[in-house]
C-alpha cells in the first residue's frame, strides 16, 4: 500500500481541502501519514494570501527535492491557492510532478494512480507530470467526504464547507484569482452531511467558506426577509443533535438584520461572531474596496452586543496598506480602543500578484508595517488578557474536544465564544458539554476545574 503525506498551510478552507483530499484517497487504497519519510507521495496545499506563507511551502519544496535524490520515485505536489494562481510556473521546482488548482481537488486519485504508475515504468524518456488549473463547474459539491478521528479517539468537531470563491474583489486579497466566483452548495446537500456527521458523534460544526455571509446569494432567493446564509443556519439548526453552530469566515457587509436577529433566535449559533474590519480609517476603508464605513462597523457590534450581551468579537487587521498615514493607523487603534475584540488576527500588508493594491503608489516600508503591527499586537493581546481575566471565578459551558497537546490528564475545550479551556480530564469527558470553573487564564488559554465531577 503507497503512503500520502499531506502537508496544509493557511486557513480552516484548506485544511478542510486536505482532509477531504485524504478521505478519497484512502477510499482509493492509500494509506494517508503523518511523517513524511514513511511517504511514497507528498501534497503541499497552499496558500497565497501572503507572501510569507508562499515562501514556505516553496522553501518545502525545496528540501523535498533533496529527499527525492535518495528517493527517486517519490510523488511530489502542489495543490491549492498558490497551484492555482502559479500553475505551470511551479513546475520550475526540481522534483514537483503534480500541480492541481482549487477546483480540481477531487481528481487527485486519478493523477497520483496515474503518477505512480509512470513512477514504476521505468523506461518513460520524458518525466510523466500533470498540471490542472482548470474551472470545475460543481466543484463546490466535491468538498464532502470527512477522515474523522485519524488516530481512532472520537472527533467531536468538524468543518463543513458550503460554498467555494468570493466575489468580493477587496483591493489587496488574491482570493477571488486563486478561488474563483462564488459557488454555494444547496442547503439540502449541506443538511445531509451534517446529519452524518452527528451520526459519528461529532457535536459542533463550523461552516467553511471564502465569504460564507454571501452563501446561496445567486441561487437562492431571499424568504420572510431572510438571506439564504440565515436560511441555511436555521436548516443546520434544525439537525437533532448539533449541539453547537459556528461558521467562517464572513464579511461585515454580510452582518444584516436577519443575521443578527438569528444570533438572538438560534440558542446553538454560538455567540462569537468574527468580523474582519481591516482598517479604522474610512479613508482606507474605501480604498481596500471594503463596501463600509467605521461608523456602519460599530453600529453592527453594537447591533450583535445588544443581540447577545456576552458574544465575542473577533477581527482581522491589515498594518501598512499602501498610503496608510499616521492618522488612518490611529483611526485602527481607536476602533481596537472602542470594540475591545476578544481575539485580533493582526497582518502585515503584504503585495500580491494581479490585485489592485499592488500597484498602487505609497507602498510602506517593512519597518513601518511592522511598527504598527506590533503596537496593535500589544494594544490587542492588553484588552484579550483583560477579557479573559474577567471569566475568572465564573463558570463557562465548554464543549470537551480532546487530550491537550501537553497530554497527561490535561484536556481542552472550547467554550461558546471560542475561547480554549484547559483542564485536568480523562476519556470520558470527550465530547460532553462540561460546565468548568475558570481558575486562571493569559492571552491564549483559559485553565479551569470542571463543576462536575462525577460526570
Ligand atoms: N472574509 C474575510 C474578509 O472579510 O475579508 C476574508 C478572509 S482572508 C482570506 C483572511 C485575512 O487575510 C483577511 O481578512 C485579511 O486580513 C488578510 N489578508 C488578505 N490579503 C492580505 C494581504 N495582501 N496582506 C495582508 N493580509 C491580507
């Protein structure tokens, strides 16, 4: 049996990818791995959506050419974001036989039977290599098959993805050129596999897309009011045995009154919402192409707090967008001053190919982005500690996932607002929605004593 490595870089979308990826592998006989010196095949699916995260998984790629020396018939892949938006061009990389875009994912059995094979007929005189960057109408539906509980403990989480592409076209996100236009799944598809999923016994869900906010907004027409997104929370919510209902990532755009009117409606909508603001500045704002205002953003959290009192709040930010002044950073830094977000994804502006904001005049040194970066890391981290400390003393739901990386009795939840929680377990907490008593936390973590104990 041939052994796959799959190596996944970037968000909850590709790791999403991956895992279905290995699920039909596995259904094709391959055995999938975690290390990959035991590997006949390796996968890196990528991301683009800074150049950081390109850069590693071509240095990757480098060292694995090194390895295929010694091992002359190893498989080696691109797929994904970066597959998609290079295609060809990675086949400059010694040793990469495989490149397979974002919506061809499900014919990588096909290419790695194909691949194989070539492998062992030795007398081939050309190398045998296969790029497919191609469009895949339908290819939304393809993303369905889960690997659950790979190391055979119960998995009691999973993502579920509903729709692939966005149509958003913000001046410095590749997305739209690596993901392609929106595609939504139909909510029927999208109910079944939750339903299978709660047969495994997984608890909580958290629906994937690119701009979930905008699911089903070509297919589905609205009804009482209500866009096809809350449509479908309200179908997810229906599931018997769901206990809890997540989804990511939105667009504040998408954040209408239906939206928040669900969050006070639907008990199992877990009371976080994350809202990606980018930049305090109107100013900036406009350029990032954004479609709203500082004053529009507030009024949605303040909207979503009045709705749920206790929701989390979490964003993204972007330092140094080409032409940031001091003045539109300090914008940022007072809207950071006035939501106090419980969890900040904090980015440096990073150039990418074919968006608009590549070429625009003003680029900002490194320095600059990264100055600004770090003062809102530590205004950031400053109100998540003080958040976090608030708990302490109070006892919070948390939905038991599994042993915590540091192992021994130590296992981890997550409790509604998606915070983790650690604690002193055993097996049989696995999956049970805990009550835990919050004895100390810091900006990462919450550590606590669960309520009951003869649970
Ligand atoms: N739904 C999100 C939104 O409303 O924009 C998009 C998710 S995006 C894939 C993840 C985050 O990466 C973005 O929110 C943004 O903060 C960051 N990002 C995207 N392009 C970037 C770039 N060129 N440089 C730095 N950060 C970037």
């Amino acid at each position: 049996m041939k052994h796959v490595y799959i190596k996944t870089y970037g968000c909850q979308m590709n790791e999403r990818d991956s895992e279905a990826v290995a699920a039909m592998l596995r259904g094709r006989g391959y055995a999938i791995t975690n290390s990959e010196n035991d590997a006949d095949v390796i996968l890196l699916n990528t991301c683009s959506v800074r150049d950081m995260a390109e850069q590693k998984a071509l240095g990757k790629m480098t060292m694995l050419a090194q390895l295929k020396r010694q091992k002359p018939d190893l498989v080696l892949g691109f797929m994904g974001c970066m597959a998609q938006s290079r295609g060809n061009e990675l086949l400059q990389n010694p040793g990469v036989d495989l490149v397979v875009g974002t919506q061809r994912f499900h014919h990588v059995p096909d290419y790695i039977d194909q691949l194989v094979a070539a492998k062992e007929n030795h007398d081939l005189m050309v190398p045998f290599r296969i790029v497919d960057v191609a469009d895949e109408p339908g290819s939304e539906s393809t993303i369905r098959d889960h690997v659950l509980g790979t190391n055979g403990d119960r998995q009691v989480t999973a993502y579920v993805s509903i729709m692939q592409g966005c149509d958003m076209y913000c001046s410095f996100c590749i997305v739209p050129y690596t993901r392609g236009t929106e595609r939504s799944r139909p909510i029927n598809e999208i109910v079944n596999e939750v339903q299978q999923l709660v047969a495994q016994g997984v608890k909580e869900v958290t629906l994937l897309g690119q701009i979930v906010t905008s699911y089903g907004r070509k297919t589905i027409p609205k009804k009482s009011g209500k866009s096809a997104f809350v449509q479908l929370l309200e179908a997810v919510h229906e599931v018997k045995g769901m206990e809890r209902i997540r989804f990511t990532s939105p667009h504040p755009k998408g954040f209408g009154d239906d939206l928040v009117q669900a969050y006070r409606d639907l008990p199992r909508l877990c009371e976080h919402a994350h809202l990606p603001v980018q930049s305090g500045s109107d100013r900036l704002l406009k350029a990032m192409n954004r479609g709203y205002s500082r004053d529009w953003y507030l009024r949605i959290i303040g909207k979503l707090r009045d709705a749920r009192p206790d929701i989390a709040i979490s964003t993204d930010i972007i330092s140094g967008f080409p032409g940031e002044t001091e003045e539109d950073f300090e914008q940022t830094v007072s809207l950071a001053r006035d939501v106090r977000f419980d969890q900040a994804y904090l980015f440096k502006y990073s150039k990418r190919r074919d968006t608009p904001a590549a070429d625009m005049p003003e680029q900002l040194d490194d320095e600059v982005k990264e100055r600004r970066n770090q003062l809102l890391l530590a205004l950031t981290n400053d109100f998540i500690a003080q958040r976090n400390q608030q708990l302490v003393g109070q006892t919070v739901e948390i939905l038991v996932e599994g042993r915590s990386e540091k192992g021994g009795k130590r296992f981890f939840g997550r409790t509604r607002t998606n915070k983790i929680v650690v604690f002193d377990g055993d097996e049989r907490h696995r999956g049970a929605l805990l009550p835990v008593r919050i004895d100390r936390a810091n900006t990462t973590t919450l550590y606590g004593d669960p309520a009951i104990h003869n649970l």
